[in-house]
C-alpha cells in the first residue's frame, strides 16, 4: 500500500462564486491538471452538490472553513488560491486567517472577475441600492434562506452555456449577503495579488472591483474579452492565465 505524503508543490485551489459549484471549473480543470499542476476545486456549504445543505446558519466564515478545510485536508504547502465573483470575500477571509496562522503557505491570490472587499465591507457593500432591495425581496420567498440564480444570460452566456450554467445553479445562501468581513488589509496585501477583468460584456457589480485595482498598488491586472463565466466561455483562455501565473509562484 502506498502512504500519500504532503504535496509539496504549488497547488491552485479554484473557488466559485454564488450560485455555482465546483462543477463550473470541469472544463478548466482537466487542463490544469494535463499540465501537470495539482489542482483543487472546492464546494461551498450549500450549493451546488452540497444544496442539500442549506440551512439558516450558513455564513461567510462557513465557506472559508470550507476552503480552509480542503487546503488542510489535501496537506497542501503552497498555494495559489483563486476566487471567482462573491468568492472574493471567501478568499480574503482565507487569506486573512492563513497568513496568520501558516505565512508562506499562501504564494498568489487571483481575484477572478471578483468582489473585492475592504474591512468591514460586505459582500453586499458596494451593490446598488436597486441590486440589495431585489436581492432581499428574493430571499422573502424562503423565509430569509436563500436567494435564487439569475438567468445565467446575465454572465454573458448564450445557448448551451447558458442552458448548462441554468440547470446546475442553485439558491445561494443568504445571511452572508450583508454580513461584513473584519479582516487585516496590510496582511492579505502581503501575498502577491491578481485581478482578471472580464471585460465584454463588463458585470456591473463588479465595476468597483475594476475601479480599485487600477488605483491601488501592489495589483496585476489582466483582461479577459468574455463574460463574467469565463471557466465556462473561455477555459483555454482563463487555463493559460492560471497557469502563467503558477508558474510564477513556483519560480
């Protein structure tokens, strides 16, 4: 029998945003993994395969357990964590907690078309007035649980891609939606950072996000021609970027 030891190589741990699953990076995963990269794709608590789940009490420190949990339990020593959309709060709470609890284990942060939050902020902070009202009346109907997917022609999906990301999404949790993340700014900006812009067509929550890291330091910024799913609409594209920028972290 053989005894699997520690990975000590760079892994990407991949996490995705509301309403999706570890099932919206299939069609990336195999090429990270053809190139010979250890990578990990996490489901939050309470959708995607884990819906069954959901309950009241799901949070934001319940998904950075999650993927907190995954990097512990696959022993993984280095790592490039990527967060898509609402999963940018998710990977600055890890961040937040790893570089105080294991410093260097984190090598790159890749913020995917993401939300990307100061202390205090909220995943809801910088939405529009109009964006929390309908958020919040959609999550009337469960009773405060949950809120449900929007058409996936929102993330500039047409046909098949569409169809495919409408079967699988599944109501997101709803008490993280206005719940603020308290966190330490200088220590999550001590890990090297990237911010891919999915740019055509542009998500308008996301339009924050654009603004920051074109005026802070310390960001590289890369652009991506596609919608806001570009694991979905342009994996080739999204797999090589990912893979420029492990490299980079395993130099």
């Amino acid at each position: 029998m053989t005894i699997s030891t520690p990975s000590q190589s760079t892994s990407l741990v991949l996490v995705h945003g509301a309403w999706h699953g570890a099932w919206c990076w299939s069609r990336v995963l195999p090429l990270l993994r053809n190139a010979g990269v250890d990578s990990h794709a996490v489901t939050l608590t309470g959708v995607g395969e884990r819906a069954h789940l959901l309950a009241p009490g799901i949070d934001l420190h319940t998904h950075i357990q999650d993927v907190v949990g995954l990097i512990e339990a696959e022993e993984l020593q280095h790592v490039v964590l990527v967060g898509h959309s609402y999963a940018g709060m998710v990977i600055t709470g890890v961040a937040d907690r790893l570089q105080a609890e294991r410093p260097g284990l984190l090598r790159h942060l890749v913020y995917l078309d993401a939300a990307l939050p100061s202390p205090g902020d909220s995943w809801s902070s910088h939405h529009s007035a109009e964006t929390k009202q309908a958020r919040i009346a959609a999550s009337e109907a469960s009773g405060g649980l949950s809120f449900p997917p929007p058409d996936a022609s929102l993330f500039g999906l047409s046909g098949t891609d569409r169809d495919w990301v409408n079967r699988r999404q599944t109501p997101q949790p709803f008490k993280l939606y206005q719940q603020p993340l308290a966190f330490d700014a200088e220590r999550v900006a001590a890990v090297p950072r990237t911010f891919i812009d999915c740019t055509q067509p542009a998500l308008a929550t996301i339009a924050p996000s654009r603004v920051r890291v074109r005026s802070e330091p310390g960001w590289n910024v890369v652009e991506m021609a596609t919608g806001h799913d570009p694991m979905v609409s342009e994996p080739a594209a999204l797999g090589r970027i990912l893979l420029a920028i492990h490299g980079q972290a395993s130099a």
